[in-house]
C-alpha cells in the first residue's frame, strides 16, 4: 500500500492494545495534549490508554488500530453515542486519580473540546492518530476505509469529524470524501490548545 513492502492491517483493538493506543494519540497530538497536559505530559500516555479501555467498554463505539509487520502503529477511534453519566463519572475519577484536581479539571475540559455533533445516525471519528514514522504510507486511508465499513453494516447514515483548521490532515479527508459543513471558533480551545478555529466535515454514506 502507497509502494511500502510491509504487511498492514486494521482490525479492532482489544483490551491489549490500550496501551499503546495511548502512545500513538500522544505522539499524533503532541501539541494539543503537551498543552492540555503540561507538567504531567509523562502521565498522557498511561491515562488515554484507560480512556481508551473504558472505550471499549462500550459496545456502541469502536476503536480501530493499524498493525505495520505486527506493531500497531495507528489508531482511530468511533465515538457513535453521547457520553452518559457514568462514563463521565468514570472518566472523572481516573484523570483525578493519575493527575490530581487542577490538570484533571483541565484536562476534563480539554477532552471534550471540540464538541461531537449530534446528527442523527451519524457515528463520529473523535481522533485519528498515526505514528511519524508511518505517515505518508496510506496507514490514515486505511484506518478511515474501516471506519466507513464499520459504519455502513451499522447503517449509519454518515461520518463526521473536527479537524483543526491549520491541520494538513484536512486533505486526507478532502480526498476520502469529507466536506467541509461549517468552521467552529472556539476561545476556550484557543486557550488550551492554541486552537481557535475547527472545520466540522461530514461523509455521508
């Protein structure tokens, strides 16, 4: 795939790949999560992987990892319904418990910025993430491909997403069939990413 002789594969994560799910968003997102994190940037991997498990956890979304010759090396995660209380509950205690009450308040605030859509029938990529040294090779393409699959035998009436607005992934989705619905400024994203502007683009399927 894209000329490179390896063996790619995506397939959905279980509780193993947690781990290195964590890994592969902090790497992806540096800028975003170095800033949401700060001082406790060391602990960004360990709590997205607990993220990631209490995911899984929920038969509604999906979580995908790309495996290179066996390793993962990306990751794409579905969030195809609202988080109820619980989940929100749960979330809590984990950032508080790894990150005490300042960085899980900001970090809790962070998390949910920018806001998933509620469109109905819609599922919602909250994050994709590809490791450096892979991207450029279809890993990204190949990641969204399941995700459309996924969504079709769900029957899902469409894909959307939020990328920032300087974000070359922008052409990714461009080229997979995302358009553009409307452009989000945010303050508080501004503020905590040093994001003000996000596009909000939709695939129907």
């Amino acid at each position: 795939m894209g000329g490179v002789a390896v063996a790619l594969e995506v397939r959905p994560a279980t509780s193993e790949d947690v781990s290195r799910v964590g890994e592969i968003l902090v790497e992806g997102f540096r800028g975003k999560f170095g800033r949401m994190f700060g001082q406790r940037i060391d602990r960004a991997p360990h709590v997205l992987a607990q993220l990631a498990a209490l995911w899984l956890a929920q038969p509604e979304n999906a979580l995908f990892v790309a495996d290179v010759d066996g390793r993962a090396v990306g990751a794409l995660q579905i969030l195809a319904h609202s988080d109820q209380p619980d989940d929100l509950v749960k979330e809590a205690l984990i950032l508080l418990r790894e990150l005490g009450p300042f960085h899980a308040l900001r970090c809790a605030i962070g998390l949910s910025l920018p806001h998933e859509e509620e469109t109905g029938g819609t599922a919602y990529i909250s994050d994709v993430a590809v490791d450096g040294s892979f991207r450029g090779k279809g890993i990204g393409s190949a990641l969204l491909a399941s995700a459309e699959e996924w969504a079709r035998e769900r029957s899902r009436q469409g894909l959307s997403l939020h990328v920032a607005i300087a974000n070359p992934a922008r052409r990714l989705y461009e080229r997979f069939g995302f358009r553009l619905e409307k452009q989000q400024t945010s303050r508080l994203s501004e503020w905590l990413f040093g994001i003000s502007s996000w596009l909000y683009m939709v695939k129907p399927l």
